[in-house]
C-alpha cells in the first residue's frame, strides 16, 4: 500500500498542517501500516488499532511533546508511536535493541510515563498536572479501570485543583473479554438521544454567549448533571459524582468527532472524563471476530488472517507451560471440590480458561486487579476453599502486600501458581520475572518452589494440595523441556523440601533451581568437566540434607538462576553455608542489578551469558582448588 499521508508524517506538527476532513484518510492508512508490520514482527495487534481514532486527534488537537499523553497499558500506543517520529524504526518494534514495545521516556520526549503495568495513568497524569505541566491527559483503557489504583487516582483527582483529562477508551476488553461491576456499569453508562443532543446545544449556546468560563463552569456542570438526572432518569454516573465533569459516551471511531469535542473541552479548567467507545481490533475483521487471540497474534497472512503456526518441524512438541498447569488445575479440581481458580483477568494467558469452560463457576476472573486477585484468595481459604491464584509473576509485585498481610501472616493455604518467572522476552524490562525468588523468600510461612520439568509441575501442583499454609510455584513462560533424567536418585518423583543430584562429579558442585537447570545440564557436559549438579527445587525450605552433603564434599560451589542474584537462591546458599560453618568458595551465576531490555529470550540469554554458551563459559573459569 502506498501512503499518502503517513510517509509525510514525521511529527505531530505534521499531522496539524492537514484538514480536518483528511483525517479519516491518515486512520486508515495508519491501520494497514501497523497490520502490515505486525503480520510480519509480531507485538499488540487489537488493541492498537482500536485506539488509531483517539490516537489521531489526540496529537491533532494537543500540542505535544509540551502537553502530555500519559497512556494507560502501552498495547494502545502503536499509532502514537508511529506518529512521533519513529515511523521509520517501527518494524525494530519489541526487537533486541529496537523499540520499546511499551512507551518509555527514555526513548522518546512524547512519551510522558513509562506503561507496561495497568491502572496507573491517572495517578501518574495528576502528578504531572499538579506540578504545573500545559495539558496533561490519561489515556485508559483495556480493562485498566478495574484496576484499584485507577479509583485511587481518580478519588484524588477529585479533591486536588487539577486540570486533568481522563479519555476513557472504553472496548469492554483486557485481553480477555471483562467482567464484573465496574464493566457492566460502563456498559450502562449510556445517555438518551435526548439528552446528548440538548447537553451539546446547550453548551454551544452557553459558549456563543461567553458563558462558558471558570467562573461559571461549576454552576454549569450541575445544571447538565441535574438535566441528565430528568431525562435519563437516572442518577450521576460515578465521575460527576466525584465532581469530575463528564462528557459522553462517545464514538471513538468518528475522529472528526472527537476533534471538535477535545478541541472543545481541552480548555476547561478542573477535572473531567472523555467518555469513548471503542472497538479492539476494529477495522480488521480477524482481529475484530476473535479480540482475545487477536490481542498479540503473532505472525499471520494479511489477505487470508490466517496465523501462522511454528510445527516444530515434525518433532515432538511439548505442552507449554502454562497448559500444564491449566489441565492439571482441572483434574485436581475434579477430585476436590474445594478447590477454586483465581486469575486477575488472564484465564487464557494462564490457561485456567481450561477450568473455566468446564467449571465456570468455580473460576474467578477478578480483572486486572492482582492485589485483589490475592486477597480474595485469602477470604476464600479461610473460608474453607483451596484457591489456586495464578498470577504473573511481573504483576505479583503489586500484591506483595497482600501476600504478607492477607496470606502469610494468616498461614492461609492458598496456591501462588507464578507465570513467567524468569526472561519473558519481547515484552522487555516491564514484564520480566526476575524478582519473584528474592521478595518471596524473606516471607514467614512462605514455602515455595520452582520445577525444572513438565512432570515437576504436575507433582509440585498436587502436593500443593496437601500442605499447609502459601505455598508458591514458580514456572516460565514457553514450552516445558524434553529432558531424559536417568540419573534421578528420586525416580522422577518430587518430595517436599528435597532437591534431586542429577550428576555426581568432583571438585565443584553446581546448584540450579527450575527451568534452568536444563540449560546447566548442557553447559555442563559441553565444558567437559567432571561437575556434580543438584536441582534443589525448594527454594523454602532448603534441602539441608543436601546443603550438608554439598558443604562437606566440595569447596567451590556455583549457583545459578532465572532471577536475581540479589537475595535468590546463591544468596540462600551463601547464608545457609555461613550459618553453618562451611566456609566454600561461592560463585553465584544470574541477573546482574538490572532492568534487562526486550528482545528475544535467546538474545536476552546470551547477553546475560545464562545461555549454554554463557553457562558454559563461566563454568570453564571456575578455579577447582
């Protein structure tokens, strides 16, 4: 396709030097630009193109980088990109040392606030307001307002002299379709003809008039909500509640539309909410028919929609991580009737969407609210009920404190199953899961544990079962390895708080925990040398039987994992061999302190030298005496 518009359009000062009415043109050419370099790069398809409309008139009506775009979940923001001068670098998106798949300052002065984890764009927006920035607006949308700390933010909004724009993209979708209070009441948040008409020309009456100003606008906005109140029948929405003005809902497709209406309300002083309807995926028929498969797709065939699917070349392909917990969840849920799945709006990401379509009633999906996720998790274990709690572990980090105050404290048997621990890959810095071992481990009560194999998790996920108090499981993301363990002193079986020797050998022992392990194994045999290797598999508690044999018998010890090293597992080991006399050598092998970047997992392996190459490499300059 060629782009008339678009190859014209390096800056939003660009954008502002068309008419209104080649606005339309701009959206579709934007649309077919990012189908086109998402069929081939993959990253965040349906959400994008859902907010291509807004994304528009945003930058038309708005003069930034001066005024301030603070998006909410960065999936919506591949347009904004696009049109602020990364046209060009586009197709590096979510790649090793391309562009950020989410917005990030440190990339470019139009990104206002970093966005990888929802909910946070008023909160954000409303500092940036309050310190005396021009005009400043949150976008939210993707199901970011079930999130707690959206009404945290609006609450405060509400008592603070702000002039705070809240666009809310409203598509009633996460990843999966939503539920719950907050989404049925946006979806019936909705105003007669009636009233949107004589709302809009009472305002334009008002404006010919100069009536419109500061002074009056208060007086103004409880005529509108009192007129709103008759004609609707019914009472304010949850915004003019608050005293946040209120304008819509809206068609967030009609970008000559939502032109006049922000060009309109930009100026008014104190806090409002654009209210806009919006399509995930819309003007893509794919994309529109299935949202939740459509949300990041992959690499697909434009013209038919058809994906494109890796086979695996004809060999045998092992169940993702994920499908192993979500068909065993299902069979243990079976024999046990107490047993419940909690996911903060990630049944299909996680694949408790297995238990869900079979025992709808026994899965809840709470939204994007983790926090929640792990204290409803409590309410329901003290109740009696044995909740398993599947959360991603980048989003476990926002319930740390209900996992100490709610959980752990209490000793209460809930199943922390951790998604993606470890380097997730293209999602970069925001989505990896690197800290789970090291803010869980000073827990009390906390038990955790973290499997190497398909069937390691199956058991891990059954005896889960049978403990007492939390207990945490810590998986990747991606395919569960094919591993032949001959060696295994144990016979495959998984015992509470025991590792398993995978390797007897001389002078140095190596100690592993979860996925791996697996690459250990290799780098191992690829360096030649004569290394023992222990998967220790509990984290909490430590194998102290096998610490003991390991102390005793070697005096250089090598540690690695899939986390950092600040406070994991070589930390535990260091402590444990201190607390207990041995005095080895202790060579602790993971992520440095910090932030790793996106790119592929295989590159981001290499680059923190975790890949058998880099493992293999460090083993070879261990010193044996």
């Amino acid at each position: 396709m060629e782009y008339h518009y678009l190859n014209r359009i390096d800056c939003p000062a660009d954008l502002k030097q068309l008419k209104i009415e080649e606005l339309r043109a701009v959206c579709e050419e934007l649309r077919q630009f990012i189908i086109e370099a998402l069929s081939k790069n993959p990253g965040h398809l349906a959400s994008s193109l859902g907010a291509i409309e807004l994304t528009v008139a945003l930058h038309y009506v708005f003069d930034t980088p001066n005024d301030k775009l603070v998006w909410d979940v960065g999936h919506q923001a591949y347009a904004h990109k696009i049109l602020t001068g990364r046209r060009d670098r586009f197709h590096t998106n979510r790649q090793f040392k391309g562009l950020s798949p989410f917005t990030n300052p440190a990339e470019s002065e139009y990104d206002a606030f970093i966005a990888g984890h929802a909910s946070n764009s008023i909160s954000a927006a409303l500092g940036l307001d309050v310190a005396g920035n021009s005009n400043v607006v949150a976008i939210i949308g993707d199901g970011a307002m079930t999130g707690g700390l959206a009404f945290e933010g609006l609450n405060n909004t509400s008592m603070d002299k702000n002039n705070l724009l809240i666009v809310l993209n409203d598509n009633h979708m996460a990843i999966d379709p939503l539920k719950g209070g907050i989404t049925q009441y946006l979806v019936d948040l909705t105003t007669s003809g009636v009233y949107n008409k004589w709302r809009w020309k009472l305002y334009q009456l008002a404006a010919k008039l100069h009536l419109v100003d500061e002074r009056k606008r208060r007086a103004m906005l409880r005529r509108n909500n009192s007129l709103k109140a008759v004609l609707s029948r019914q009472p304010s929405n949850i915004f003019t509640g608050l005293n946040i003005r209120y304008f819509g809902p809206t068609d967030g497709h009609d970008v000559e539309s939502l032109v006049r209406i922000l060009s309109e309300i930009k100026n008014h002083r104190g806090p409002k909410v654009l209210h806009i309807i919006t399509k995930k995926g819309k003007g893509y028929a794919p994309a529109e028919n299935d949202q939740t498969v459509w949300h990041a797709p992959g690499e697909f065939d434009v013209a038919s929609g058809e994906r494109l699917q890796v086979t695996g070349d004809g060999l045998q392909v092992p169940p993702l991580w994920q499908e192993v917990f979500g068909e065993t969840l299902l069979e243990l849920a079976k024999k046990n009737d107490k047993i419940v799945g909690i996911t903060p709006a990630m049944p299909s990401g996680c694949s408790m969407s297995i238990m869900q379509k079979e025992m709808p009633d026994r899965v809840f999906d709470v939204g994007i609210a983790e926090g929640h996720a792990m204290t409803f998790s409590a309410g329901l274990a003290k109740a009696g009920m044995l909740p398993y709690c599947n959360e991603y572990s980048t989003f476990l980090q926002r319930a740390y404190d209900n996992i100490i105050h709610d959980v752990a404290l209490q000793n209460l048997h809930v199943v922390i199953s951790i998604d993606r621990a470890g380097i997730v890959g293209n999602d970069g810095a925001t989505h990896h899961g690197l800290l789970d071992l090291a803010y869980l481990r000073p827990i009390p009560n906390m038990q955790i544990c973290a499997p190497r194999t398909a069937e390691d998790l199956r058991q891990m996920l059954k005896m889960a079962e049978t403990l007492d108090g939390p207990v945490a499981i810590r998986y990747p993301r991606g395919r569960t390895p094919i591993v032949n363990d001959a060696n295994d002193a144990n016979d495959g079986m998984v015992k509470y708080g025991k590792g398993v020797k995978l390797r007897d050998g001389k002078n140095v022992a190596v100690l592993t925990i979860g996925a791996i392990g697996n690459t250990m194994a290799e780098a191992i045999e690829a360096s030649g040398k004569n290394y023992a290797h222990y998967d220790m598999r509990w984290l909490k508690p430590l194998d102290e039987d096998l610490l003991h044999e390991v102390g005793k018998k070697f005096k250089t010890i090598v540690t690695a994992e899939d986390g950092m090293i600040a406070g994991g597992l070589g930390s535990a080991v260091l402590e444990w061999m201190a607390d207990h006399g041995y005095t080895p050598r202790v060579i602790r092998l993971g992520v440095h302190d910090q932030f790793v970047e996106h790119g592929s997992t295989k590159e981001l392996y290499h680059m923190l030298k975790l890949d058998k190459e880099g493992l293999c490499e460090s083993l070879l300059q261990v010193p044996e005496k």
